[in-house]
C-alpha cells in the first residue's frame, strides 16, 4: 500500500521536477488543482473505494471509504519522504 512513497519520484522526491507541459504525455493539473507539493503527506489506508467519471473534464475521481488507517510522512533536510515523528 505505501510503495508509492518510494516508486513515485514525484512523491519520493521533494523537489522532484515536473515534466514540461509541451511534453507528450506530461499529463494535465485538473482544474481546482495546483502544482505545488505539500511538506508532508497522509497516507490513508482503506479496504473500498468508489469511482466518478466526471466527463465535463474528462477524468476519474476516487472517492475512498473511511480509512482504518492513517499514516503521516514528511520531507527530511535532503528531500526525501520519512516517517514523520512530529504531530503537527
């Protein structure tokens, strides 16, 4: 459930860089959204999920149950996700 901490380079890295708009398959930011990264991220673990198609902006939301468990990560002095030891 967590290898995303350290599979994805957007979320592993803290200053992972974005690839270029004009780059095929570089993706779109859905609107509401923005590019910047948090300094930490919860990692909410849950058995079930519903999906929405919303089709005005043509992509799939994921809509999760409650979670059973919620597990705190923050970026250490060399930009690499951690356990976070704090509760902010």
């Amino acid at each position: 459930m967590s290898a995303a901490l350290s599979l994805c380079p957007h979320l592993a890295l803290g200053r992972h860089r974005r690839a270029r708009a004009d780059r095929p398959g570089a993706g779109i930011i859905p609107p509401g959204s923005h590019g910047d990264k948090p300094d930490r991220y919860l990692l909410g673990i849950t058995r079930a999920y519903r999906t929405r198609f919303i089709p005005e902006h043509g992509f799939t939301v994921y809509l999760p149950a409650p979670f059973k468990t919620v597990r705190a990560y923050a970026y250490g002095l060399e930009g690499q996700l951690h356990p976070a030891t704090d509760t902010r």
